[in-house]
C-alpha cells in the first residue's frame, strides 16, 4: 500500500514519494529488501540540507525497517516499563531501549515538526492505577503491541520516516530531549508560530466532510466499543454460570451407576465449554478492544489537525482581508501573505494525501479487526462443537451393547 | 388462546408394528433423539422443523425402547392424547367466578386408525384439579408403584423472560405435553393401565369424581404425621429401600440444583445473544457514512441481527430438556413415597410384633407370679396386695385371646410387608431401567441441541465473516 497520490509534496524535501520505496503496512513480513546505497557512517543530508553526524539509517533511501518491538521486563527496572526497539537493516543492526515516555517525546517532536501531517496514535498515556494492573503481562503485551504498530505507521509514512527525531529514536543510545535541534523544517517552523483565535470563514467542502465525518466515525466507534464491553461482560457472567453447572452433572454421576459415564461425560463438555469461552472473552478485550480504542485517539489527533489546517487558513484570510482593506495604500505585496497562502496550499495537500492513506489504512485496519472478531467466534464454536461430537459416541455406546445384550 | 394440535392418525397408523411404548417415552418432548446411523446434522433440522404430528412419527420410527414384556392392555387398543387446551370460566366451590384451562382427552382405537376409517375419537375435558386426584387416588390404591408424575402445578426454575405465569400460553403448551405423557406412562404401566378408575377417567366425562370419592380412598390415606413417626422410629427397614430413599434425596437435590442453575445459565445466554443485535443497528448506521465499506457492513449487521434472533428457539429447545429433568424430579419423590410406605409398613409389623412380645411376656409374669420388669401392677401389687386367684384367671384368659389376636396381625402384618416389599421392589426394578433410558435419551438430544446451536453460531459467524471481509 502507498500513498494515494505519489506527486511531490512540497514538505516532503528534495525526495519525492516516487523515489522512496514503501516498505508496506501493518504486515511485518512481505518488505521487500532494496539494497543499501549508503554506507553505514557516512554523511548522511537532511531535507533542509543540513549534515547529521549519526549515521541514521532512517534517512536512507532504502527505508525497510524490521522493526521489532519487544518487551523487556526487567526486575530491577520495575517502575520503568522499556521497550527494546530492533531496527533490522541491511547494517547496521540498531537496539535500543524506550520507555513509554519516549514515545510520548516523539510522538509530540513530530507533531512538532510535521504540524500538517496526521500522526498516529499512541495507546493511552494514562491508566487508573488499581483498574489496570501497569506490570500485568497482558496489558504489557497489549501496549507493545499498539507501541509496535504506532512506529510501524510512522516509518511506513513517506515523510514521518525521514523525520530526524525518529532517526534519533531508532538509533540514538540516550535520547536527549531537551536538546534544542534547530532543526525544525520550514513549515514546522511557520506553523508553531500561528495563533488560534481566528475563525476560518470558507473552509473548503472536502475537509468539512472530513470533519464531520470524523465526529460521526468517532460516535459509531464509541458505540462499538460499548457494545463489545457489553458482550464481554455478559459472556463473563455467562461462563460464572456455566462454571457451577458442569460440576453438578459431575456430582449426579458420583451416585449413578449406568449413568455415570454420560453424566461425567456432560460434565466434561460443559467444561470444555467453558474454557473456549474464557478464551474468547480474553481475546477480544485484548485484541479487539485496544484497537477500537486506539482508532478514537487517532481521530482525536486528526481532528487537531484539521482543526490546526482551519487556524493556518484564518490566519492567511484575516491578512489577506487587511492587504484588501489596505488597498489604496501603496505597498508592495506583503510577502508574509503570500507565505499564508503558501503554507495553506501545502497544508492542504499534505492533508490530502495523508487522508487518502489513513482512508484505506482505516478500510484494512477494520476489514482485519471485524475479520478477527468473526474469527475468535468460529473458533469458540468449533471448540464447543468438537466437544460436543465427541460427546454422542460415548452417550449411545452402552446403549448399543445393552441392546445387543437384549 | 386456543391450541390446535391437530394430529395425523393415518401417520401414526402406519407406526402400528412399532412398540407403542415408543410414544409412550416420548411423545412429549419436542426434540428427538438420535440414532447412531443418522447424522445429527439432518436429524435436527428435520426434527426442529417438523410439526408436532411428523415428530410422533419420526421418534417412533427410529426408537425402539424395550422396557420388558409388559400387558399393554389399555393402549394395544387405544391411543391416547390431550389435544387440546381451552380456557373456561366458571363458579368455584366458594362461588366465585374463576378461570381455568381444560384439556381435551381423546381415545382412539388403535385398530379403526389402520382400517383406514377415521371415527371421531371419544374425547372429554378435564381440567388439571382432576388430573391431581386421579393422581392421589393412585397413589393410595397403589402405595407400592412408583407412580408417574403430573407436570408442576406452578412455574418453576423460570429464567427471566419465561412467564410464570399459569395462563400464559406457552405453559399451557407445557402442560398439556406433560399431561399427555403422564397419561401415556399410567397407561402403559402393567399395573396401573387396568385400573377401572383411571379408565372412566378417560371416558366418563361427568360423574367421575363422585366415583372416585366413593372408592374411600382418602381414608386410606396415611396421615403426614404417621408416616413421618415410622421413618423415625423403624428399626429394621429393608436395606435397599434405605438406599433408594436415599438415591431419591440425592436425584431430587442434583436436579433441582442443575434446573436452577440451567435458568440462571439460559438467563445470560439470552443476553450474550440479544446484546449482538446491537451489532446490528450500528453497522448499519456506520455504513451509511461510508463509501466502499458500506455494503459489507450493512450485510454483516443483517447477520447480526439473525444471531441475536436466534436465541429464542434455542431456548425454547431447551426448555424441553428441563421439563425432562423436571419429570424426573418429581418422579424422585414418587420414589421416596414407596420407601416411607414401606417404612411405614415396616413399622407397623414391628409395633404389632413388639405388642405381641409384651403381651407375651406379661402372660408369663401372671403365670409364674414373678414380676420380671419394673411396672405398676407390680408396685401397686406391692403396696395393696396381690390379686385374687379369679382374677389372675380372667386376666389370663384375656391375655391368651389377645396374643392369639397378636400373632394372627403379626402374621397378617408380615405378609402384608412381604408383598409390600415383592411388588415394591419389582417396580422399582422397572423405574430404575426406565429412568436410566429415559435420562439417557434426554442426554443425547441435550447434545445434539448444543451441536445445532454451535453449528448455526459458526454459519453465522462465517457469513458475516465473509461480509467483513469484502468491506
């Protein structure tokens, strides 16, 4: 999967996106390997020309990272959470250990620094402690999973992958956050310094549609969400119930003579039963609710975007106003307005572009997550039914030999 | 509301060759059992689909129970059936207005339905007050049987969106199945089919009652309160009747806990699959704001919505396999009856045969002047003297008829128990072999309802499945 558009964003530096090889989505496996041009160490430059002195791998042209995500619970560290980061390379190999925090740094640096584009989220910074259990290995599994996806994401991003920040992420051995990189790229730069307070006035048809979209996509994702809690909830109770009535059919059996081993028989189903359906509630709150989740957090920091898109083009409106209003004086063009407009029609486009890819991101993000659902369910089924099957022979053997007797 | 059910005689006809007691075991209940040739698969369909008429035919065609040589008297030549249920409003004993629901009985001979003629059956209504005294009048006349139980009189172990209540049509339904099958076990019971009583119950309309009130039945009744002092105070029981009243405790107990826990499962189960149908209306809604995505969205949330319909058949399967838990529960209290009988008998010998050894006792006493035990003619002896000879004489005589009079009710009394215990524990023999069937059988369609129902959850699962995957 690519962008939709491969035309050359004017954000995007002297690359364009035709140059650069996509490593594909969400799958880890199926990158196919370019061969490294540059070699590992030496100088490497930036879209807005200036060197680097660490060798990034990033930045290179054959951008395909593996990257692996994995835990690392460590005893000693224990109130620190860190990941180690595997970016496999052609050479060299980059391991790296980020805490959850470091995310957040980078994830706000690109925000920073890329204002126009859409950032994937990141799974929720804060969890009620005594509701979640920080350490537990599923929610440890389920953040480095949705940490997995959010790098995965950024470096599948013609742009984001180039961005320095994620460079320093990836490779740098200790991150310092508070160095001031004047590195900043021209929009970023431009782009902080914009107020809010301005009301766009002609806020062109197609981002109003993204936007009320979003907020009806967000409603329905909302109500998803609550619906499969629901069901969780429901199928807990459900399984509690059937956790008391296997046992029963156990203890009839224990004073039954010919009807000890159908009576022990039902017992063992029920059982069976019941522990595919633990499964299946575990499955979908790790897998599915987390997902779902993390889809209303992208919106959020979508609608930002627009919402920052809106203020760029308010500004660019109420300048473009006083230069109107200003007519009969004789000034030269202002310049500072046609940076406004500028920097509209390239927000414009870098939102676009990056719509059309979160549009089919999105379409394969569910196809697989409702497909994924529909699959833990057969599976629960299959479960039970097997269980079930096996369960008729045993029922009628005596039957058949007490007839034969007969 | 009125229930039709209609049934096909011819059908049942062409079942003439088939042990008849093959309705008698299951006529009531809704879903069939399953023979080892036939895939389950087929089975269940066919038999969930099929009216009530096509199910009698299909189970008597593929079960063949043979509970012994028995004298089928009754039904080798008649069939038997409640067909119908109707409401009734009336005046009651205390002269208020009263509604009820009265079931149509009807006879047929079996021999007419194979000739290819079609007679109006004998038919009457009874309501389910008499059902209960026909029912109480066997247990007495026949303490030694365990006797089939009525289905219950009130709505019990119901999960949430059961109604408990006595008109609702669907225990009406209930209950009309179970009448007909308690009717079809006193039938076909070798003892209880020749009873005159239960015959003008299927055929004498009115005056019926009057009859059974003058067979005297509830005098013969023992008290609660009798019964209750023999099991306390019997010393020698036969051992296996202990043990079978102590089996019947347990049956009673273990069913009635899975009955209710069964409800408390159905209750959740009914969630679980109603809350899917939520599914349903959100993707449709979702589809509406979407392009390329919509169409399978919108066809999945119809697959939902099917899923979340499909719990009620489902449940109402299953409710049937309560109600044959259900019978066997009461009929664990039958069982305990015929053992407190026995008991009772028991202890009624013991009390005769312990009276005799005293009466025997006191006659030594008189004859040798020697005051063995502690009493108060030997104190009172004592303190005023000792009797004449005259009277020691009559008293002697007196006691000498007594002992005789003791030792023909001793006798009397053991016979009694002896054959209390032969045709007892017959029966129970007979109870055991059809209970362990019985249960068996329920087992197994058990099963196969959880097959169908895992089966139509994977269909399901995998159309939407394949709905998803074309978003």
């Amino acid at each position: 999967m690519s962008a939709g558009t491969p035309r050359s964003l004017a954000s995007s530096g002297q690359k364009s996106i035709q140059d650069i090889c996509h490593p594909l989505s969400a799958e880890e496996s199926a990158l196919s390997r370019i061969p490294d041009v540059l070699n590992p160490g030496s100088d490497l430059i930036l879209p807005n020309g200036t060197p680097v002195d660490t060798s990034s791998p990033a930045s290179s042209s054959s951008l395909l990272n593996r990257l692996q995500l994995d835990d690392d619970l460590d005893g000693e560290t224990r109130d620190e959470q860190k990941y180690n980061i595997t970016t496999e390379f052609d050479l060299p190999e980059y391991s790296v250990r980020r805490r959850y925090q470091d995310f957040d740094w980078l994830r706000n640096k690109l925000e920073e620094s890329q204002p126009t584009h859409l950032i994937p989220p990141l799974p929720e910074k804060f969890v009620m402690k005594g509701v979640v259990d920080r350490f537990s290995e599923e929610f440890v599994e389920t953040r480095r999973k949705a940490l997995d996806k959010f790098l995965k994401r950024v470096a599948d991003h013609p742009v984001l992958s180039f961005n320095e920040h994620f460079n320093a992420f990836l490779s740098a051995k200790d991150l310092n956050k508070r160095q001031g990189l004047a590195l900043l790229t021209k929009m970023g730069e431009s782009v902080k310094y914009v107020t809010g307070g301005y009301k766009v006035r002609a806020r062109p048809v197609e981002f109003a549609a993204m936007g009320d979209y979003l907020d009806l996509f967000t409603q329905k994702l909302g109500t998803i969400d609550r619906i499969a809690q629901r069901i969780i909830k429901e199928q807990s109770e459900f399984l509690m119930e059937l956790r008391e009535y296997g046992p029963v059919y156990s203890s009839w059996s224990s004073f039954e003579e010919d009807l000890h081993d159908p009576l022990e028989g039902v017992s063992g189903c029920v059982s069976n039963c019941s522990s595919a359906l633990e499964e299946l509630t575990e499955d979908m709150s790790e897998d599915f609710l987390p997902v779902l989740r993390e889809y209303v957090l992208y919106i959020e920091s979508m609608k930002n975007v627009l919402k920052k898109r809106d203020q760029v083009q308010a500004e660019y409106e109420t300048k473009l106003e006083a230069v109107v209003f200003r007519e009969d004086k004789k000034t030269p063009v202002p310049s500072d307005v046609e940076k406004c407009q500028d920097r509209v029609e390239c927000f414009n486009a870098d939102l676009k572009a990056d719509w059309d890819r979160w549009e089919n991101n999105k379409r394969q993000d569910f196809r697989q997550l409702l497909t994924g659902m529909s699959n833990k369910n057969i599976l629960y089924y299959e479960k039970c039914l097997a269980a079930w099957e096996s369960l008729i022979p045993l029922l009628q053997d005596k039957q058949e030999a007490k007839g034969e007797t007969n | 509301m009125v229930i039709h059910i209609c049934l096909e005689w011819r059908k049942i006809a062409f079942c003439q060759c088939l042990n008849i007691l093959d309705i008698l075991f299951s006529v009531p209940k809704k879903f069939c059992t399953q023979t080892p040739r036939q895939s389950s698969d087929a089975w269940s369909l066919q038999t969930m689909k099929a009216s009530r008429e096509e199910k009698i035919y299909l189970r008597q065609k593929h079960r063949r129970t043979d509970v012994g040589t028995h004298n089928l008297h009754l039904l080798k030549k008649m069939e038997i059936s409640v067909a119908e249920a109707e409401k009734r409003t009336g005046k009651n004993a205390v002269n208020m207005q009263e509604t009820y629901t009265v079931y149509l009985i009807e006879m047929r001979p079996v021999d007419a339905a194979s000739e290819g003629t079609n007679p109006v059956p004998d038919s009457l209504w009874r309501r389910y007050s008499e059902f209960e005294l026909l029912r109480n009048y066997l247990l007495v006349t026949y303490p030694f049987l365990v006797v089939p139980p009525l289905p219950e009189k009130r709505a019990e172990f119901v999960w949430h969106k059961l109604s408990a209540d006595n008109m609702d049509p669907d225990f009406v339904e209930r209950r009309r199945v179970g009448l007909e099958n308690f009717l079809l076990r006193v039938a076909s019971h070798p003892d209880l089919s020749t009873d005159k009583i239960f015959y003008s119950f299927l055929t004498e309309e009115n005056g019926w009652k009057e009859t059974v009130f003058e067979t005297g039945f509830q005098a013969k009744a023992d008290s609660r309160l009798k019964a209750l002092n023999a099991t306390f105070r019997v010393k020698n029981p036969d051992k296996r009747f202990a043990e079978m009243k102590h089996y019947g405790d347990e049956l009673q107990s273990v069913i009635s806990q899975l009955l209710r826990v069964r409800a408390r499962a159905a209750d959740r189960l009914y969630g679980v699959y109603k809350v899917h149908g939520n599914y349903g209306r959100v993707f449709s809604e979702w589809s509406a704001i979407e392009k390329e995505m919509g169409d399978g969205l919108q066809s999945a949330g119809h697959h939902m919505d099917a899923y979340a319909a499909s719990v009620d058949d489902i449940l109402e399967e299953e409710e049937h396999y309560a109600d044959q838990m259900k019978e066997y529960l009461f009929y664990a209290d039958a069982l305990r009856a015929v053992c407190r009988k026995h008991e009772l008998t028991q202890y009624e010998l013991e009390m005769a045969a312990q009276d005799l050894t005293s009466k025997k006792q006191q006659r030594e006493e008189l004859a040798t002047g020697t005051i063995r035990t502690f009493s108060l003619k030997g104190v009172t002896s004592k303190l005023f003297g000792q009797e004449t000879p005259e009277q020691r004489e009559a008293k002697l005589k007196m006691l000498e008829t007594q002992i005789e009079e003791g030792e023909e009710l001793v006798k009397e009394r053991n016979a009694e128990c002896e054959e209390f215990v032969k045709s007892a524990w017959v029966d129970i023999e007979r109870f055991k072999e059809q209970k362990d069937h019985d249960l068996r059988e329920a087992l197994i369609s058990y099963a196969i309802m959880q097959i169908s129902m895992c089966k139509k959850g994977i269909q399901v699962w995998n159309n939407a499945k394949e709905c998803f995957s074309k978003m």
